[in-house]
C-alpha cells in the first residue's frame, strides 16, 4: 500500500517560506512499523538572496583620497538582493556617481577610480584602483558634486569590514587593499569567493527516522543546477526510501535548508513537493 502526498504554498508555515506543514486530512494517521518515504519530485525558483543583512554579508568600506595623506571615508551597505560581481561593480558606480567620485572624460564617459572585476583565470576577483589626479586632466570635466583632488595622486582603497562576511563572497581576508598606493593597483582574491553560500538543497521531515545519520530527519538532497530566478527541477530516478518513525501523526513537517543546515529565505513560495509514503506487506 502506498499514498501520494504533494505540498505546495498552501503548507507555508513561516515568514522565511522554508518550513512547510501538511495536516493529515481525517486528522490523524497511523503509521506502521516498516513504513518508508521518498521525495519523488520537487520544483522550486530559486529566490534566495545571496547577499544580505540576515547574512551580514553587505557592508563595506571603500576611502577616496584627499589632502595630502587623508582619505574620505563611505560605507556601502549593500540593499538586500542577488548580486553577481558584475552587478556589484555596477552598484559601487552608481555610488561612486552619487557621491561624486568620479571624473568625465573627453567622450562624456565617466571615468571611475575603483571596480571590482572577475578573473576568471585564477578563479578569483580582483580589486582594481586607479590613481586620483591632482588636477582635472586636459579635456576632461568633473561633475558638480565632485570630492575633489588630493594634493598627491593616489588610488582610493576598499576595506574589508573584521566581523562581516562580506570578504567570503568577494574572496578576500578582512583587511584594507590598496592603501596608500601612489600607481595604479590590482589584486586578486586571497581567498576562494563565495559567490552563493547556498549550493545545495537538504530537505528535512518530521516523520523521517534516519538513524545512522546525526541528523535524523534528513530525507533527500540535491544541487542547484540553474541560475537566480530560474526554476529548479529536482526529478528523483533512483529509489531512495527512508524509514518512518511509527507512530500516529496529527501532521507532518518538511523544512528545507542549504548544505551546511542552516535556514535559508525562500523569496518565492510557488513550490511543488511530491512525496510517496509506502507500507510494506
């Protein structure tokens, strides 16, 4: 004998859209010494941030130079969102043009003193600073907004914030680079970055007895295998049957987390669940 069980959006449960309750309908249901469940099928957008103040990954300090040694210090703290290095760069521009720091060139392009750029040969990113002139160069222009110039030509810095998570995803220690640098500079990652902390979905029941596992509910996992905003397609080919704790239950509990078990922050509930609890004869 076997039951077909599907969870959706209407088991939502709480406010981060990754713990799911599905009610037995006559109330209660008895479940057997020998019983086994499987996740069959399980599609899910992939909606969850990879930076975030929940993560305390999106704060930043970058220092334009001014005076003689001095630096003008900003924060960036990044809105909640799904950033790539690409996007990131575009948003320290945008900051970079709202606060001034930035010239035009004889094109009308702006001309920026500090990116953040993929280097995709040494699997790594790299922080790129240029040299602030002392004075505006011939045919360019400055904005209205304009900082202004140090008295000795240097490249502005990025910090690394000690306490934040920040430099995981970025790939690089805490720490200040590119201080004090009066050429141009660059440097790679020094650390492996993060681009997502969540690579894999674990997928957790109540009802789940896996005992020679520590954690005991765990009922399937798998990888993610499409890009943010995309639909993830899990189809389960194989037979893996896990065994139930007997007993009569009111309901039952399915919570999904990332590879290291902790509680991620499903933006988009719009889910499909199909699990097949079975008895055996």
């Amino acid at each position: 004998m076997s039951y077909n069980l599907i969870l959706n959006s209407s088991n939502v449960a709480n406010t981060l859209n990754n713990l799911y309750v599905y009610n037995f309908i006559k109330g209660s249901f008895e479940i057997p010494e020998g019983a086994e469940i499987m996740l069959t099928s399980f599609q899910i957008p992939y909606s969850w941030y990879n930076i975030t103040s929940r993560n305390n990954n999106n704060s930043f300090n970058i220092y334009f130079p001014t005076g003689t040694s001095t630096y003008n210090m900003y924060t960036i703290t990044l809105p909640d969102g799904f950033y790539t290095t690409t996007s990131l760069n575009a948003y320290i521009q945008q900051f970079c043009i709202t606060n001034g720091l930035y010239l035009k060139d004889s094109g009308g392009n702006n001309v920026y003193f500090l990116s953040v750029q993929y280097n995709t040969t040494y699997y790594a990113n790299q922080i790129l600073a240029y040299t602030v002139p002392t004075s505006l160069p011939v045919g360019y222009t400055q904005p209205g907004n304009f900082v202004g110039y140090p008295t000795v030509s240097r490249t502005p810095y990025i910090e690394i914030i000690s306490g934040l998570n920040f430099g995981t995803f970025l790939g690089f220690t805490p720490g200040t680079y590119g201080i004090n640098q009066t050429a141009n500079y660059s440097v790679n990652s020094n650390i492996t970055p993060v681009g997502s902390t969540v690579n894999s979905l674990v997928i957790r029941c109540s009802l789940v007895n896996n005992n020679i596992s520590s954690n005991t509910d765990i009922i399937d996992s798998f990888p993610i295998n499409g890009t943010f905003g995309s639909n993830l397609n899990y189809l389960n080919n194989i037979e893996k049957w896990i065994r139930l704790s007997p007993g009569r239950y009111n309901n039952f509990i399915i919570t999904i987390q990332d590879q290291n078990l902790n509680d991620i922050n499903i933006l988009d509930n719009n889910i499909l669940m199909n699990f097949i609890i079975r008895f055996k004869k």
